[in-house]
C-alpha cells in the first residue's frame, strides 16, 4: 500500500528521468571526447602538410579536448537541489528529516539552524561533515555528534557546512538530491547574499510556512526577491504544522480554505510563477513531525501510527483520523516535488550542455569538412602537374629517339662516307 512501502515505492520515481538523463548525456559525452580525440590526432599527422590543415582549424579541433572534459566533470558532479526557507521553528529541519527518513539534522529548541547545512549523499557510505574553509572530514556517527559539531564550530550564518550521509540509508540521497537547510529568514539580514550564494543552482525551493499562521511578509518579501533573480523558480508551500488544526475540527476546512486561496494568490498573482491550476499542486498542508515519527517507526518495522488502535484500515477511517490524511499529503508532496525537481534539473542543468556538445560535433565536422575538401583539392592539382610532366617526357623521349636516329645516320653516312674513301684510295 502508500503507506508502509515508501521506500521501495521511490524506485520508480519521477527521480529516474534525471538519473538516466544524467547517465545518457554522460556516455554522449564520453563519445564526443572519443571523437574529438581521434580528430584531433588526425589534424596532428597532417600538420606537415601545411596546405591542408591550417593552424586555426588545428588549434580549434584541439581546444575542444579541454571543453569536452570540462563539461564531463561538470555533468559528473551535477544533482538535483532543493532548498528549504521559512520563518525560524517552522520546522525546515524536521521536513528534510521526515523526508529523509531519519533524524539527521538537529531540531527542535537548542537546535536553530545557524547557518546553511546542505545534506547530499556520500559515496563512501560514511557520515561526516566539511565544513567551508577546510577540508577536513569530521566524522559524525549520530545527530548528537552532528548536533555537537554544528555548535563548536561557531558557523556564521551565511556559512556552508556540507553533510554527506550514506546514500543506502535514503533513497533521496541515492538519487542525487541534494538538500539545503538554511537558518530562519526572519533572523537574517542577508537575504541577498543568501540568495546569490545558495539559490542560483537550486531547482526547486520549499517555503516551509507555519499553518497556525498566515503567511508572514518576511517569507513573501524573501520569495519575491529570489524570483526577481531566478526566472520561474519552482516554489513549494508547506503548510506546516497542521496537526494543530487537528484541536479545532470545526474550522478545519475553513482555515484551510483560507490559507489555500492566500498561498495560491501569492504564487499566482503576486510572484507570477504559476497558473492557478499549478499552484494547487504545489500547497500542502502536512505535519512533519508526524511523518518523521511515522517514518521512525516503520524503519522498526512498527505501523506507521501505532497509537491510534481505533483504526483498522488505514483509508476507511482515514478522513476522519487527522493523521493519515496528514502523513498521505506529506507523500503526496514528495511525489509532485520528485516530479517537478526532476524534470526542472534535466531542463536546467543539460539542455545547455547539449547544446554545447552538438555545437562542438559540428564544428569538428565542419574542419573535418574543409581538410577533405582540401585534400581533394591539393590530390587534382598533384594529378594534373604530373600529366603535364609525363607529356614533356615524352615529348623529350621522342626528341632522344629522333636525335639518336639522326645521328646513327649521320654516323652510318660517315662510316659510309670512309668506307667509300678508302675503297677509292686503294684501288687508285
Ligand atoms: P530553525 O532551524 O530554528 O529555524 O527551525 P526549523 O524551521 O528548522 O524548525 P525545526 O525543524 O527545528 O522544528 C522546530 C520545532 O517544531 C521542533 O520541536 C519540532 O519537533 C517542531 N515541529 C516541526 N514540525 C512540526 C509539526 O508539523 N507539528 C508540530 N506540532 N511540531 C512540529
Ligand atoms: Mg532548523
């Protein structure tokens, strides 16, 4: 079902559309280096003959031995990024954990994010932590470790503290998402560098918003100023929290409803970033606290809730249990940012590249081109210049024949001559 198999449920993501993208363009890639390669040594074994390859075409062919790689390690290192904002204690850390499936990041009270905590996948299946200005690897075992290292290190908050955690212990991870937690926007005064430093490359962004509240000018101001840099960004809202709806039943869908049209007024009128018909898949109402306890526990192989015993079938009873209704939008969400990440990284991160692959192909192609036109040329000029120097020998052999001929008679008259001399001279 939806509900006890979310990890192995991911293995037929929307997540794989970059993945083999990513797998694709890369041999592409591999291919056009082979390419310019042996295009490359090719135009080298000409060089001597000058005629043929001139030396711009060389030096062009041979630049693109470096372009070529360059893109490579680019692709290489290329991932999917989502970054989450919000007004402090909305929960940011506790919805990356919940969708982690584990407490990784510290939450909760003594644990504010100070500053940018990015979270991806460690090849190494090793947990540690690098923070900005060494390369050292801190190792970190638990999130009380993570959570002790965060504090001694006195980060600032516009500093970057890489996590890597094994990619087997979360598909996400696995899959090449990478994740950036970022410190209360309400508490910053550097929204600007924030945005630059940490949002050019994001692909998709989470508001996480508090649904006890309405939204705060200081979450709008801050996604109105990061869609005057990124055109279209791809928004999130959470609304967080929304167990607490669950005390007030009675105006539970009227708060809803509320908060609803508001955040889809915000997206669609005042940030212009989506339709209206958009915009409803992108506002969810969920707890996170929840699904990270539901997550907890089904990686103990317990029922999702185990507390509420009065329900024997998760959906039957479902809407009238605030929790399932809750924990099933959570995945809901999960499925429609797997989606939207996706598909914005393979537009954003390779279509670009792509393009720049075909250009170097034709450019190859063009100089390849050019040296073969030459070639023919320089090989009809050969064969002319040899024809004309045949037909001169053998003008000059004929002369020869001639000249010989000429002079075996000149010679025979005169032997004739001699001969006839001396006949006359003896017989007088
Ligand atoms: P800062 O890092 O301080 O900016 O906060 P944050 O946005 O990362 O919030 P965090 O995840 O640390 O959560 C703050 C507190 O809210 C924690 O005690 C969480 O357990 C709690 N919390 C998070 N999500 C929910 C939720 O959906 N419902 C309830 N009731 N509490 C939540
Ligand atoms: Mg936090």
């Amino acid at each position: 079902g939806p509900m006890g198999d979310g990890q192995s449920l991911h293995d037929s993501s929307s997540l794989q559309i970059f993945i083999k993208a990513k797998k694709k363009i890369n041999d592409i890639f591999v291919e056009i280096e082979d390419y310019v390669l042996d295009s490359v040594t090719y135009v080298q074994s000409l060089q001597r003959e000058r005629s043929i390859v001139n030396s711009d075409d060389a030096a062009k062919v041979e630049s693109y031995i470096a372009k070529a790689k360059g893109i490579r390690d680019v692709l290489t290192r290329n991932h999917m990024k989502v970054a989450f904002f919000g007004r402090t204690s909305n929960g940011k850390s506790t919805v990356i954990n919940a969708m982690l499936h584990d407490k990784i990041l510290p939450s909760g009270i003594g644990h504010t994010t100070h500053c940018f905590l990015q979270v991806e996948g460690s090849e190494s299946g090793e947990s540690y932590l690098v923070t900005e200005d060494s390369t050292e690897k801190q190792n970190v075992k638990s999130i009380g470790q993570l959570a002790h290292a965060l504090c001694k290190e006195k980060l600032g908050e516009n500093q970057l503290v890489h996590i890597y955690w094994p990619k087997d212990k979360c598909v996400l991870l696995r899959d090449d998402v990478v994740f950036v937690d970022s410190p209360g926007i309400d508490v910053s005064p550097n929204l600007d560098e924030w945005i630059d430093r940490y949002c050019q490359d994001a692909d998709v962004f989470v508001l996480v918003a508090n649904a006890e509240s309405t939204l705060m000018l200081t979450e709008k101001n801050f996604f109105h100023k990061v869609s005057t840099r990124l055109s279209k960004p791809n928004i999130f809202i959470l609304n967080n929290r929304w167990d607490a709806s669950a005390t007030e039943p009675e105006f539970l869908d009227q708060v809803r409803a509320q908060h609803m049209e508001r955040a889809v007024d915000f997206l669609v009128k005042e940030l212009k970033v989506c339709t209206q018909k958009e915009a409803h898949e992108r506002i969810f109402f969920v707890s996170a606290r929840e699904a990270l306890q539901a997550r907890l526990q089904e990686q103990k192989g317990l029922p999702a809730h185990s507390e509420n015993k009065t329900i024997t079938h998760p959906y039957s009873g479902g809407l009238a249990d605030g929790f399932h209704n809750r924990y099933f939008e959570f995945q809901d969400f999960e499925r429609k940012f797997e989606d939207c990440i996706s598909k914005s990284a393979v537009r954003t991160k390779f279509q670009q590249h792509s393009q720049q692959g075909k250009l170097i192909v034709a450019d190859v192609r063009t100089v390849m081109d050019r040296t073969y036109d030459r070639a023919q040329q320089l090989r009809t000029e050969k064969a002319e210049s040899k024809k004309e120097l045949h037909e001169k020998l053998n003008f000059t052999e004929q002369q020869l024949l001639l000249l010989t001929q000429e002079m075996k008679d000149k010679i025979r008259q005169m032997v004739e001559d001699v001969e006839q001399k001396v006949s006359k001279a003896l017989s007088e």
